[in-house]
C-alpha cells in the first residue's frame, strides 16, 4: 500500500512540472521560453498603445505585439524584450511608418509586423503656448499632483479660474496652498476645479498657486480651462489692483 502511494505521489508531482512547463507567461509572471519555438506571425496591438507618444519618454516597451508560433499558440509580448527591435530610431515628431522585427534564439529575422503611431513633443508644445505670452498660468503633472504654476508674469497679484476635467477619468483631492500664493481658495467638485488666490504684491516667476493630488488618466482627463466662467487676474500697480487680460492659461500634457 505504501509503495502504491509513493507511485501516485510522483506521478501527480510529474504532471505537476508539466504543466508547469507548458505555461507561457509572455508580460507577466515567470519569462517566457523561445526555445523551440518559430514564429510564424506577428500582429501589432494597436489598442495597448497610446493615440500619441511623447517622443522624450518612447520606449520600446511601450509597444505589444501578439506572435503566433508554428505550433499554434499565441502569446503577447511588450517590445522592450529581447527578441524584438524597431527598423529605425525615432528622432523627430511625426506619424513615421515602422516595423517591429522579431528574431529567433540564433539572431535570426523571422517575422516583421508594420504599423504607424504618432510621436509629439509635450516640451514643444508647452514652450510655443507660453513663448509669446506676457504672463502665463500652467497647470502641470508632478508626480501624483497637479500644480497651478505661474510660469511666466510681468506682474500678477490674484486672480480667478475655473478648470475643467472628465471626472471619469481623474480623481481630485487633497488640496495644497503654494508657499509663495498668499491666500488661496480651491474648491473641487463635479468635474470643476475652482481657484481664487491674491497676495499684497505680485508674485514671482515660478510660483505655485496650489497643487492638487490627483488618481487616475491624467493625459485623457480633458483638463482644460472652463471658458465659460469669468477668468481673471489682476496686478499690483501704485498699491492698487489693475485687471490684467493678457494671460495665457495652458494645460501641460506632460
């Protein structure tokens, strides 16, 4: 009876390692084993990447393919693995057509797949929205928050704005004042964040407003200025508030 048992024991232990072995994890868990294994084909994922890619971030990795091998499994896999690389590098903004090339144990090139994706430069276009700009108000990603920054001023002291975002994709909460803002009221509610802020003097270049922790999309979030609500600034001028109304308020995808 006890050698009977000993019997079914390793067996049970022996299909166990089987099917261990036959498990391909590809992204995620133990790597994925090539060995013996030929592609045969390879489908670009377009859905796991993003519309536009910041052309400063790109990573290989950022792009997914699915591969099917001679024996009839599929597996999907990120680019940044070592059986893939790209047919050229990516050095300017722009829609270019590419190819993903994937090669076998040896080095070998047994499969391509071609797609297009859109690189642009959140650097650039953030530079050109504040270039011309006397005074500007940019809201930012640092981390898990999102800062009210005064990035550019000739003279700013208070003023009041509302901004916008799809609160199906951000969560807003925990408000922080910037030390150098003075007084600041925030309120976030129903897909509006409201923001009215004053000090005695105009403030400095660089400072911030507010910050605010956010969870969530940020890139898709649609935060944008509310165009509909009476933004304003105004300055210090001979200790008296001047209405200002060449502010420029930018949203930073970066």
């Amino acid at each position: 009876m006890k050698k009977k048992l000993i019997i079914v024991l390793t067996f049970l232990f022996a299909l166990f390692l089987i099917g261990c072995k036959d498990k391909p994890s590809g992204n995620g868990g133990d790597s994925f084993s090539w060995k013996g294994k030929e592609a045969v084909s390879i489908k670009y994922l377009r859905d796991l990447t993003p519309e536009e890619i910041d052309i400063d971030e790109f990573e290989l990795s950022m792009l997914h393919v699915e591969v099917e091998f001679s024996d009839g499994t599929k597996q999907q896999f990120d680019c940044g693995e070592g059986h893939f690389s790209l047919s050229k590098e990516i050095k300017t903004v722009g829609t270019p057509r590419l190819t993903i090339i994937c090669d076998d144990e040896e080095g070998n090139e047994v499969e391509t797949a071609n797609f297009t994706v859109r690189f642009v430069s959140y650097t650039a276009q953030d530079e050109a929205a504040i270039k011309d700009a006397a005074n500007a108000i940019v809201a930012k990603r640092n981390g898990d928050k999102v800062d009210f920054v005064l990035v550019k001023t000739d003279g700013l002291a208070s003023g009041q704005l509302r901004f916008t975002y799809d609160a199906s994709k951000l969560t807003l909460s925990e408000i922080t004042k910037g030390s150098g803002a003075g007084y600041v009221d925030v309120e976030v509610k129903d897909g509006k964040v409201s923001i009215g802020f004053a000090s005695d003097a105009n403030l400095q270049e660089g400072t911030v407003i507010c910050s605010i922790a956010f969870s969530g999309d940020y890139r898709n979030s649609s935060l944008a200025l509310d165009e509909t609500f009476e933004n304003a600034c105004w300055a210090v001028v001979d200790n008296a508030p001047v209405a200002i109304s060449d502010v420029v308020y930018h949203v930073s995808r970066k």
